[in-house]
C-alpha cells in the first residue's frame, strides 16, 4: 500500500471514530488444515450493542472475480457480548483457548468457505450488496458505483500478491495491508491503543497442534507481518477474547532491497506522556533479551551500529525520529530506505521508541518494537 503520512494518520482518526460502535478486530480464513470447522470473524464494539442493521461482507480481489461479492453476512440479530465482542464461527467444537465468557459466539453453518487469496472485508449498516453480485464489473480496481444506501464503518484487505489482483479498502475509508511477499496471510489479528480504538493490523500465518487451535503465530518462519513482533504483545491468536494492546505500529512491512521505499511509524505512549520527549531507534540484530535502561523501563532492541546511528544521527533514516509528543501522547514519522542501502544487509529491520520525561529527563516509557522485512 502506498500513501503519505498524512493520509495514514487521517485514516486512523476516522477508523478511531467508527470504533466508537463497531470493528472488525480477528479473521482467521485459511487456517491449518481444513478450513471448514475452523473459520472465524470477529467483531467488536460497545458491550450488549444489538447490530440491527449492519452486515459484513467480502468482496473477491483476485483478477477475473475481482469485484465479485461471495459472502454476506446480515448481522441484524445478533449483538455483542458483556464484554463487546461478537464471534461468529462455522463450527461447534471447542476451541482452544475458548472464547471468554462474555462472548456473543454465532455459529452459522453451512457457512461457504472462505477462499484463499486477495479480499477485501468490509462492515457497516444500511443496504448491503447482495450475494455474487459485481461491484467492479470491468476489473479496473475501483468500484462502479461505490456502495449506495451502505455506510462503511470499517474495511481491510490483504492481497496474495498475483499480478492483476485489487484491492478496495482504501476507496471506501479502510486500510489496505502490503502484499506479505513469502505468504498468503491465514489470518488478520489487530491491536487497539489505549484509548480502546483501533490502533494495528497483523497478518501472518499460524500454527496449531489440532484443528480448534491453540493458534500460534508463525514468527520462527517470519510469515508474521504488522505490529506484532516474536517475544512481545499477543503471541497466539484469541478468537472471542479481548486483543491486546500495541503502542508502536507501522503501515507498511516490507521494503525493497532495490528499490528502496518508505515505512510510517505511528507511537501510541498514551494521553500520561503528552508533551514528552520520545526517541525512535532500531536494531539490525533483534529485540531479544533488550536493553535495561530503569528498574522498570527496557528498549526491546539489541545494541549494534544501526542503533548507534540512529542516535547519533537522529532524523536522518527515520523523519522525525526526535520531537514531542501531542496532547495524546502520539507522535508519527517516516522510516526512508533508499536504493541498495548499505542497511540492506540484514533481513529484518526492528524499531521501538523510548519516552523521557521533559521536566525530570527520567526514561518513562518503552515501546512494543515493530518490524520490517528486507526482500
């Protein structure tokens, strides 16, 4: 996905207000195995919020069906749990770990089974298009006619990364995740900041022992791309459980070791460190076992010459690496890799960011380090 800064921080904001209802928080599509028995959507919003009215549907993104809508979904009669989320499962069996007690769990069966490939998944209320129906009938990537009489409350799409494929999130509000380049994503998992809005998308491949899980994310093969990094944050998926919480996320996971591009980084340190000093630095080595700066503050990242550089040379590979932080406690930049860097050496790029009191010059805060893949 390619877009500025601006946009991505825009996107946020308008995702953050429509999560004041609803969102779609886990997808597990193509999971070990069979699919049938296993596929999973979930939605999440205010406690006890009947859905009157909304739907959820996918629309197909792969070349000739690209347009094609082959899933719908009426969620008018259900609602969400006690605790917010509403679950909806083709199978009975029990999974593991199971869905928490406050769970709304819906299981519809027969449900079609969900193909593997580049989609796009959409939520919002009002007249949703019905089944098989063609919403890009000449296949040019943009939709003909918009979605009439339907409001987008939220949308994602991931691509398989086959030349002539479409994506349609961002032409209606949503985020388009990058194309994974080493694997076709079985599942969407995301983070929510600590304002409890939608704050970071994960795709990647799982692992399981049995087909009801538990479900554990692919890190040892790096098929796992988002804000999620190995040792840090939620390390299996949760279907029907409470997500965890990110505070360093990025918008693009891949970079071209020819071509170079671009990264946005976007730090949530929450509304306590407002007016802060923050610091985004990075490692080629790892984040494991991290850097002890205070008895209570680590910088998950390894000490080595990239992270001597980004300190020394601040604002140079990462725009703004140094400034303060809003009246939120955020802060964005831009990570800028030109055309065969010498840093193209490594494989994996990972970036976090550290928080110093203004008034103290204590270290208050670390962040959940984020990647980035080199091809």
């Amino acid at each position: 996905m390619r877009r500025s800064l601006a946009t991505f921080a825009a996107m946020a904001a308008v995702t953050g207000l429509c999560s004041a209802q609803v969102s779609i928080s886990e997808m597990l599509i193509n999971p070990p195995g069979p699919d049938d028995g296993q596929e999973s959507i979930e939605i999440r919003g205010p406690a006890n919020t009947k859905l009157t009215g909304y739907s959820f549907f996918l629309i197909e993104g792969d070349k000739v069906q690209a347009g094609i809508v082959d899933l719908v979904i009426d969620l008018s009669g259900y609602s969400t749990g006690s605790n917010g989320l509403l679950l909806i499962r083709d199978t009975t069996a029990v999974l593991k770990p199971a869905p928490a007690v406050g769970t709304s769990v819906v299981v519809l069966n027969p449900t079609p089974d969900i193909e593997n490939g580049s989609y796009t998944f959409v939520l919002g209320r009002g007249t949703a298009p019905t089944f098989n129906t063609d919403l890009d009938d000449d296949n040019d990537g943009k939709l003909d006619n918009g979605l009439p009489n339907f409001t987008v409350v939220d949308a994602f799409a991931w691509t398989d990364g086959d030349g002539g494929n479409h994506l349609y999130a961002a032409q209606i509000g949503g985020f388009e995740m990058p194309h994974a380049t080493v694997f076709t994503p079985d599942f969407a998992y995301r983070t929510y900041d600590a304002a409890g809005n939608p704050f970071c998308w994960t795709v990647g491949d799982v692992t399981a022992p049995s087909s009801t899980g538990p479900y554990a994310f692919d890190f040892a093969n790096l098929k796992v791309q988002g804000g999620l990094a190995k040792g840090y944050g939620p390390q299996g998926l949760d279907l029907g459980g409470a997500n965890g919480r990110l505070s360093f996320c990025a918008d693009a996971y891949n970079i071209s070791l020819a071509k170079g591009g671009t990264q946005n980084l976007d730090l949530d340190a929450g509304s306590g460190n407002a007016g802060n000093l923050y610091l985004m630095l990075g490692s080629l080595t790892g984040t494991l076992p991290g850097i002890k700066l205070t008895s209570t503050v680590t910088l998950p990242l390894t000490l080595d010459p990239y992270l001597l550089l980004l300190v020394g040379a601040p604002n140079t590979v990462i725009a703004p690496s140094i400034g303060l932080l809003d009246s939120k406690g955020r802060a964005s930049a831009t990570l800028t890799l030109p055309a065969n860097a010498p840093l193209a050496l490594a494989a994996v790029l990972y970036h976090a960011a550290l928080v110093i009191d203004t008034k103290s010059s204590v270290i208050t805060f670390a962040s959940t380090p984020t990647t980035l893949y080199l091809r």
